[in-house]
C-alpha cells in the first residue's frame, strides 16, 4: 500500500490526519512516516521532541501497513473502553 492509499483507508474507518503525519514532517503528538534513502522508518514524534516506538521496514507497503494496523487497533481499543464504560454506567443506573 502507498501513503495515498493509507490516507484513504485511514478516513474510511474514522481516523483523521491529525493523528498522523506521512510525508516526513515533523509534528508532535503524530505517528510519523519517514523516507530515509532506500528505509522507511516509523516512530511516535512525541509533544517534548522525542522519537518513541521507533520501527524500520524495508518497503512503502510494510510500513503503511504497519501503520494503518497500529492505528486501527488503537482505535478498536478505546472504542471497547468506551463501550465497557457505558455498560457500567447502565448497571450503575439500574
């Protein structure tokens, strides 16, 4: 998968470009994309400056998955906690 394919799946299931960043620019709070020569490296660009959970993948197409995984899942999770925490509230209604 290319960046304007990532970009397009991303939207489709809900995640916006402000948790992200795919064409090497440096913005805090973002997952990263990042071209270095022939590597495409992926990283956290935290709010102090600091590049976290950093990962190396020798194509477009594995770090553009990588990424779309990542995110996905992410969002899978807080959507079950959000869930659970409606269901506890309901029961506490009761």
């Amino acid at each position: 998968m290319k960046r304007e394919e990532l970009i397009k799946k991303l939207s489709e299931i809900g995640i916006g470009a402000n948790h992200y960043s795919l064409y090497g620019s440096l913005e805090p709070d973002r997952i990263v994309l990042y071209q270095n020569y022939s590597k495409w490296e992926v990283f956290y660009f935290s709010e102090r400056g600091t590049r976290e959970d950093f990962h190396v993948f020798p194509s477009e197409d594995l770090a553009c998955q990588y990424i779309f995984n990542m995110l996905r899942d992410e969002m899978l999770f807080w959507k079950k906690i959000e869930e659970e925490k409606k269901k506890r509230k309901s029961c506490e209604n009761q």
